[in-house]
C-alpha cells in the first residue's frame, strides 16, 4: 500500500505543477488515475487469492504476488517518468521561435511580462549576453522574488514588480517584450498596451503568446467579456493591439506547445519608427 501511495503522489503532485499546458495536467491525471486503479486491482485479486489458497506454486518462491505487485509499480513509475517528460513545456523551441520573430542578438534589449518561474527570461538572458539586458516582471509575489533569486544570479536580468494597470518597465528600454499566456489575464488591457508601448524602443516589437478559450471554459474574474472563456480569440487580441497603436508583423498559428485541448498562436506587432 506504501507503493501505491508513493505512486499516487507523484503523478498527482506532478500533473498540478506549475507550468505545464491545460493538456498535459489532463494526461497525467489520466496516467495517474489508471495506475491507481490497477494497483488497487491487483492489492485486491492478492487478498482474495491468497484467502482461497490459488496462488500459483510458481509465484510462491519469489514472494506471491507482492513480486507481481512491485514488478508492475517498478514498470509504472517508469512510464510516469516517461509521461512527465513528455508533458513538459516547449520551453527551448518557444525561446527558439521568440529570437526569431524578436530579432534577438548579443547585446539586446528584451521584457518579459507575467513570467512566472523565469524558465524563458533565462533562455532569453543566454540569447542576448553579458552586453544585453533582459527585464522580467511578475505580478504575484512569490513568483516575483523568485525572478529576483534569478537576477542576483544572472547580472543581465532585472526582476520588476509589475502592477494591474502597468508592466512597469521604464519608458523606451527595450528592443523587444513578449507574453506567454498572460494577456488574458489582463484586467485592464488598454492601460497594460499603452504601457508596453511606451516601453518599447522605436520600431520595437512586441509578441504575445496566446490561446483559443476552450468551450465551454470559464472567463478569468475580472476580465472583459469579450474573452469568451479562459483564453482570447486571436482577432479579439488582435484588434485592440491595433487600436493601442500596434502594428501587426504576423501572426503564427503553428505555436510550439499546441495540443488538442489548447491552440496556441503567436501574434506579433511592432512600434511604428524605427
């Protein structure tokens, strides 16, 4: 019963961590699920066996089925492992197809706003190098000081406290900013797209990172309706980037971590001069 609990754990522990897609929680809950219930077929078929005296003569030498048993949990814990590494976000392709459509270079200027555990600030601060800067901000508080661990670590990383109607960054300091999954959290959109406009260098170019809601999901509290659920619809997104004043460069509905539960797309708009 240790075993099982262990198991139980793990999976269920792992598919409610930070940072993997909507689809990915829902595939190791299912992983999670599965293993449980075989572990707890085989705990009971044990019991009821052993009381009617049918356990095999050749299980008898290695244990009965307790080796059975701990055979199988040893085989779950692999395919757990190997699930887990399947769900694991696309963070190195992400920051991969960001240098890309943001033009980063050693010496670069680059924001991240809302970036939770910092995984793609510190590919971008690799990117840019020892003669860039990367700004990351952060509004929850834990995750905040955290990017500020980072930055003590990293000299080519600022951590800022971002604020619900400001990212906060100063005026004019970088080349590029991105988002991933954050702008429809936004509560007050207009005043968070007139800020990173003024954040962004002439010519500058902004990419947010974004999803289709799904049907049938809920509206983040707080956010206008026009969501249509936990997500944004891309021309939604889209049209209030151009009335802050962006000009849209393209839009990439190919995004690495797409599944079937979550269309990822990337717009990207720029800051006219340049």
């Amino acid at each position: 019963m240790q075993k099982r609990m262990e198991l139980r754990e793990a999976a269920f522990g792992t598919a409610h961590s930070e940072g993997l897609t909507f689809n990915s929680r829902n595939a190791l809950v299912g992983a999670a699920r599965d293993i449980d219930s075989n572990l707890w077929r085989i705990y009971h078929m044990n019991n009821r066996m052993q009381a009617k005296s049918e356990v095999p003569k050749h299980f008898c030498g290695l244990g009965g089925f307790r080796f059975l048993y701990r055979a199988i949990a040893a085989l779950a814990l692999c395919a757990l492992g190997a699930a887990i590494s399947l769900a694991a976000p696309t963070w190195q392709e992400e920051s991969d197809r960001l240098a890309t459509v943001l033009n980063w270079h050693e010496g670069s200027s680059v924001g991240e706003v809302g970036a939770g555990d910092g995984e793609l600030t510190l590919l971008a601060a690799k990117r840019v190098g020892a003669s860039g800067k990367v700004y990351t901000t952060e509004l929850d508080a834990g995750k905040l000081a955290h990017l500020q661990e980072l930055a003590a670590k990293n000299k080519n990383i600022q951590a800022i406290k971002a604020g619900d109607d400001s990212t906060n960054l100063p005026e004019g300091c970088c080349d590029s900013i991105y988002m991933r999954l954050v702008y429809h959290h936004l509560t007050k959109p207009a005043e968070i797209d007139a800020s990173l406009l003024r954040a962004l260098k002439p010519g500058g170019r902004l990419a947010v990172i974004e999803r289709e809601p799904p049907k049938g999901s809920s509206l983040v509290s707080g956010v206008p309706k026009n969501r249509e659920g936990h997500g944004i619809p891309q021309r939604v997104l889209i049209n209030e980037l151009k009335t802050a004043g962006f000009e849209v460069v393209t839009v990439q509905n190919d995004w690495p971590g797409s599944s079937e539960g979550q269309q990822l797309y990337c717009v990207v708009v720029k800051k006219s001069g340049g």
